[in-house]
C-alpha cells in the first residue's frame, strides 16, 4: 500500500500568465495519521505530467508544503475534498484521519476562509451534481437545473461574504467558475444525454442556447477561470456539430482538422492559442492520429509564439510512442482468479484492449454494444482484453459478473496511477488500443464497441499480417 496522502490532480490548473510563479504555503496537522508523507501534484495547461511536491509527515502528524504556482490559481484535491488554491495562499489544515469530514479545519491567513467556504459548499451543491443529472433528464429541464445550481451556489458565495472576506482572487475566480461551469454542462448536455439515453429522443428546444447571448466568448481576462477554458473549447465544438448536423459531425473523419479551422476563424489572442492546442492534444489522444499530427506540425508553423506548444509538444512526444506500428507495451497483471496473464500471451491473435473502471458511466455505457459485437466476432481470433483501473476490487468483480462481461479481465492496481495508465498514457477511461497479431499496435484510437465502424477496423486488423 502507498504510504501518502495524495492532494491530488486536476487538469483544471488556469493561468492568467504561464511562466508567472507566486509562492504558497499548506502547513498542517493529521491527527491519527497512517501515512507518512503528503503529496501536491496538479497539472500545467494542456500537459499529461505533474508537477508534483511532497512533505513528510512526522510522528506528531506535521507537514508542510512549500512551493509555487503559475499565476492565477489551480483547483486540487485532498483525497475526497477539493481546494481552490490562489497565489500567496498560506493557511493550514488539520483533521482526525478517522473522521476526516467531520473534523476537517482551515486556519491561518489567505486562503483559509477561501477553502472552508469552498469545502464546505461542495458537500452539497458540488458542480459534479450537472453531470449526474445528465443521466435522466431533458434538455428543458436540464437548463433549470444548471440555473438553478449556479443560483444556489452564488447565493451561499454571498451569505458567506458578509460573515468572511475573501480575496479579490478568489472573488472573481470563483464567480466565473459557478457561471462557466454551467454554461459548459448547458453546451455538452445534448450530447451526454443521447449517449446516456439511448433509447430516449432528444430534441434540443429551439431556444435552448439563448444563455449564449449572455455569456461572454472571447475574454483572454478569464483565462484564469478553468470552467472558461473547457467553456470556449466546448462552444467551438458545439457551434460545429450545429454548422455540421450533429449527426453528421460524428461520423466525418475530416471533423477534427474543421473544428481546429473553426477556433481560428472565431477566437484570437491566447484562447484561440489555447483553443486550437487543447484540439490538437485531444486529437492526439482520442481521434485520428494522423490528422491530429499533421495539425500539430501545422501549428508549430503557422503559430511558433504560442505559448502552449511547449505543453503539447511535451505530449506529442509521449504518445508518438503509442502511435500505430510501435510496439505495443508489454505488461503482465492479475486477473479475476488472481492468476497472473501476460499480453504476450495473446500474440498471434487480434487484441481489442479496453483500459477500464466499474464507476465509469461511459464505460457502462458501452457494455451492451460490446456484448453484440463479441457476438458478432464469434469465433475469429479476436481477443477482448478488459483491464480496470479500479481501487475497490469487489466492485470491479461485481461489475463483471452482474454483466456478465465476457472476456478477459485483468486489474492494474493504483487507481489513476496504476501502471497500465503509464504505460498507455490514459488520462481517462474508456480508453481503447487494437493491438495486431504481430504485438504492434494496429490503431491507437479504434472506435468503440458503439461505433458503425468497429467491425470494420477488426477486420482490417485480422486481414493484416
């Protein structure tokens, strides 16, 4: 077992200036603490690596974290507990690791009103609240519950004003982020409730996007907000699916190269530079890996001052390593019996890995569809390879038989830490790799089992020698 404590990760890392660093200081104490040692990691704009900075803590449950931050603030989680960090931010934390809510307190100078507040407002009016609903809802009364969650979340931002006085940092950070946040749910909706509610019609009222008249698009003052940042990158791909059809726009190969073209026609300045890199490194990761390349490469001409190329660049690299023709990465883990099975064992056969976990809405999503396509590949030599990246082992294992998933399964132990998330470079689940009979990597972004295309990139894959 890892001995830290992890104040963990978020891609929500926002800055006003890239390279402007600001000091803060988390001291604090951990009553009945198991660990010994505390770790701060959060990630800079657009890059897949952490910047990570640990503290020891003592035999009296001690710690303290020194370090800075590109200015203007970064969003962090304490196990469960999620932090609104600001320059110049020093305050502590001290909590009873047997009863962490209960006892959890904030004390000292900036920073620890901020975070008490901002704690303390997650326990019941979390911004994690629109994405579940998305579950079973309509687009209408979906717009009332984003509105209704962003009014009651300004509402105890201002009853907790007049007892608190909160920085002018977090003042305008946090109000954007509550605006933003349900802006971008309110642009995204559409498309997570068909995939959620398949068999349900989803029609987008006509008036539906009136918010948009009402929310500010092209605003490099808010590029300090991280709900901004995935707001403006969601309007282009929104306004493409309307330019496109939407049903249209998903099956388009070229759609990736159009939305990147789009963001250049409509933003300028440091989000069309932020804009046009977070497509690229998406494209990387989840689309065609030729057209995100030659984007990339494009954008290294046209745009050498953007200062996101170094990010980008920094996971180009990376995943040029996962590219089709590379070998693919070995590994070797547990599976459901506890017997250890390699993917060297499955050399001579087609391998449809798909890097997974039991709480995964999408990835539970695509379980009926891959039950249908294994039905479908029925007796060819391919081979369904599941590997989870769950922590609770039950879970995983119940998952498996109470859907009765066929195939092989096989855990990576450590969460989003694990190994096989290393080696592969997921940064979120469901991720799919089509491994050929050759222990090459044939695609690194196969469709899913939902896709109209799947059964046809597995055949490719089994004519390939």
């Amino acid at each position: 077992m890892k001995k830290n404590i992890l104040l963990c990760f978020s891609y929500l890392l926002v800055v006003s200036g890239l390279f402007a660093q600001s000091p803060v200081s988390i001291s604090g104490k951990i009553i009945n603490a198991k660990q010994d040692e505390i770790t701060l990691q959060f990630y800079p704009p657009l890059s897949n690596s952490a910047v990570i900075h640990k503290s020891k803590i003592d035999k009296q449950g001690n710690f303290s974290l020194n370090f800075s931050i590109p200015a203007s603030c970064l969003i962090a989680y304490l196990g469960d507990w999620q932090l609104f960090i600001s320059p110049n931010d020093n305050f502590s934390i001290t909590y009873d690791a047997t009863k962490k809510d209960e006892t959890l307190k904030f004390t000292g100078g900036k920073g620890a009103g901020e975070n008490a507040f901002f704690v303390e407002m997650n326990k019941t009016l979390s911004s994690r609240l629109l994405y579940r609903r998305m579950y079973n809802t309509t687009p209408e009364a979906f717009l009332l519950f984003a509105d209704s969650l962003a009014n009651a979340q300004l509402k105890k931002y201002e009853e907790a004003s007049k007892n608190t006085k909160f920085s002018e940092d977090f003042d305008f950070h946090f109000k954007n982020y509550v605006l933003y946040g349900a802006a971008n749910a309110k642009l995204y909706a559409g498309s997570y409730m068909r995939y959620f509610q398949p068999n349900k019609p989803i029609e987008i009222p006509a008036n539906y996007y009136v918010f948009l008249a009402e929310t500010k698009l092209q605003a490099d003052s808010l590029m300090g907000n991280p709900n901004y940042q995935e707001f403006v990158a969601s309007y282009i791909s929104n306004r493409y699916d309307f330019l496109k059809k939407e049903a249209q726009s998903k099956t388009n190969e070229n759609y990736l190269k159009e939305q990147y073209q789009l963001a250049n026609m409509l933003l300028k300045g440091k989000v069309g530079d932020f804009v046009r890199a977070k497509f690229i490194k998406d494209g990387l990761q989840y689309a065609n890996w030729q057209i995100a390349e030659q984007l990339y490469h494009e954008e290294k001409t046209n745009f050498p001052q953007n200062e996101f190329l170094a990010p980008l660049t920094e996971v180009y690299e990376e995943l040029k390593k996962l590219a089709p023709g590379q070998p693919a990465p070995l590994f070797t883990f547990k599976d459901i019996e506890g017997k250890e099975v390699s993917l060297s064992d499955f050399r001579g056969k087609v391998v449809y890995l798909d890097i997974w976990a039991s709480w995964c809405g999408p990835c539970i999503a695509e379980i009926p569809h891959a039950k249908k396509l294994k039905e479908r590949m029925k007796g060819k030599d391919v081979v369904f390879l599941y590997v989870t990246i769950d922590e609770n082992e039950k879970s995983w294992k119940d998952m498996v038989k109470n859907k009765e998933m066929e195939g092989v399964h096989l855990i990576s132990e450590g969460g989003w830490a694990s190994e096989i998330n290393k080696l592969y470079g997921v940064n979120g689940v469901p991720t799919y790799f089509l491994i050929g009979k050759d222990g090459k990597i044939f695609n690194n972004r196969p469709p899913r089992p939902s896709s109209p295309n799947i059964d046809k990139e597995l055949e490719k894959a089994l004519a390939s020698q």
